[in-house]
C-alpha cells in the first residue's frame, strides 16, 4: 500500500504553484470559474447565499471539486498522492498558503469565517484513499467515503451559516450521500470506459454481475440494470430522509439553512429522469445538461419547498 508522502518535495510543490500562478491575483474570480467550468449546479446554488458569503462558499466548493477531479487527471497513484500531499501542506501553512488561487482562496476563507480544518482534512484523506482504491466492497463502506466527503462539504457550508442544529447535521449527511450516488450514476459511462465499477461490489453480487462483461457491453450486461436500479433507490431513500430530518429543524433555521440544501433540487430531478428511462444511465436524457435548472433553482428557493 502507498503511504502518504511526508511532505512534498519542493521542485513538484513549486511546478504545482506554476501550474496556476496566472490567476493568483484574482483567486475568488479563478474558484468561481472553476465550479462554473466543473460543477455548474455548484455555481448556480452559489448565487443563493448571502453575498458576503460568496467567497467562503466558492472557496470551499472549488477545493472540493479540485480533489474530487484529482483521480481523473493524473496518471498514477503516487501522482495523486502527491496532490494530496500539496493540499495537506497548504492547509499546514494557511497564514502563507502557496501560490494556488484555490489554495489561497481557502486560506482567507479559513481565517475570514474561522472555518474549522477538520472537515477540510477529512475530505482530503477520503480523496486520497479513494485514488488508491475506488472500488467498494460494501455499502456500508461507501456510505462511509461519501459522509467524509459530499456530507462533509455540506457541514462546511452550515458552519459558514454559523448554523448548528442535530436536524440540520442529520440532513446534510444523507443529502451527501445521495449527492454522491447521484454524481456517480450520472458519470458511470465514464467510469466503465476507464474500467472502473463504482457501485458497491454487493449491490454488484446480487445480480451476479460480472464486471468484465459490464465494461464490454454496458447496459447490455446481465444484471446491470438491477444494479443501477438498487443504488439509485439508495439514493432516492437518503433524499426522502435528508427532506424529513430537515423539516424537523425550526421554520426560522430551515430558512436560513435552505441555500446549503438547493442541492436537493438537481439530485431529485435527475433520479426522476433516471427512472423514466427504466435506469439506463447511457440515455441521452440521463446524460444532457438540464437546461431548465436555473428555473428550476430559482422557483425552489424563492416560493418552493425542498
């Protein structure tokens, strides 16, 4: 097993820095061209919190899509460990981050909100681990990946909003997991081209789906269909229970915590879409932006509930 790297040695920390030195200068402008870029749902919930917000909550986003994307943009395990080993040291060094738009838009972002790193730290473990193995044996353990994960961006967010509240906390774990499964059905034509299963290997044995007959012939495969459909009725029970345990928080902190949740939209939307097509995510439904999420967002926040 590849251990974590003590540190990162200094030539690949700075070629990493040069990689994005171009945009230091405008680090807020760089995170929000990034989740417009990489994560539009990300971007347009964005607009929903409070403006003095925006630089905490793009901050925190585009850190998250940034190690979340690591996997899929390097060539080798140890090539990923030492991304990881980067963000370890940024997040050590935050009164002089280095020269990374992301990396110093967090850092005034830590110390503007007084952000607790431990989440911050969690995400990165979890991403880390994940470049050395994305397969799960186990629901349970997959459920673990997305609490240290998508759940622990969505505490990140509530913490900004300087909410704490057990119904809240309950919620936002759910959500990420749903958020998560989400994520992945949406992306698994990728996944399976690069040969990757990432639904959970006893979701996989129920159906006594082979993997190799999955990579080659897709949603032709004996059995994957069922699969598809047993995660994505996993995603839909975390949403139902994430929608309960948020409306059991008071009417005034529902309110406030409501941009932290928008996601409940998009993820809602694409399981519905998902099940019209009898769970074939090679769809071309499945797969196409919805044009109409802005509106979609929008009437939601301002006369909808979640």
């Amino acid at each position: 097993m590849l251990r974590p790297l003590q540190r990162l040695p200094k030539r690949l920390h700075n070629s990493f820095q040069r990689l994005h030195s171009s945009h230091a200068q405008n680090p807020t402008k760089y995170c929000v061209n990034v989740l417009r870029q990489r994560d539009y749902e990300s971007f347009l919930i964005g607009h929903l919190f409070p403006k003095d917000l925006y630089s905490g909550y793009f901050a925190l986003k585009a850190f998250s899509v940034e190690l979340a994307t690591v996997q899929d943009n390097v060539s080798s395990p140890v090539l990923g460990n030492m991304r990881m080993q980067f963000w370890r040291d940024a997040l050590n060094s935050i009164d002089k981050p280095p020269n990374h738009p992301i990396a110093v838009a967090l850092s005034h972002a830590i110390q503007k909100y007084n952000i607790n790193q431990y989440h911050l730290k969690r995400i990165i473990e979890a991403r880390d681990t994940e470049i050395r193995n994305s397969t799960h044996l186990t629901t349970d353990s997959f459920l673990k990946h997305s609490e240290a994960t998508s759940s622990s961006i969505l505490y990140l967010l509530l913490s900004l909003l300087k909410l704490q509240s057990s119904e809240l906390d309950h919620a936002a774990s759910h959500l990420g997991a749903a958020q998560t499964i989400v994520t992945l059905l949406r992306a698994l034509p990728f996944h399976l081209r690069a040969r990757r299963m990432v639904i959970p290997a006893d979701i996989t044995a129920e159906g006594r789906v082979v993997h190799e007959d999955v990579f080659r012939r897709g949603p032709q495969a004996e059995g994957f269909e069922d699969a598809v459909f047993k995660f994505a009725t996993l995603a839909n029970d975390h949403l139902v229970t994430a929608r309960e345990r948020l409306g059991e928080a008071p009417k005034a902190i529902r309110e406030r915590a409501k941009p932290v949740f928008m996601s409940m939209v998009p993820v809602g939307h694409f399981l519905k879409t998902l099940e019209k097509v009898n769970f074939n995510v090679f769809e071309k439904t499945v797969q196409q932006k919805d044009g109409f999420l802005p509106i979609r967002l929008w009437r939601t926040y301002y006369f909808g509930k979640l």
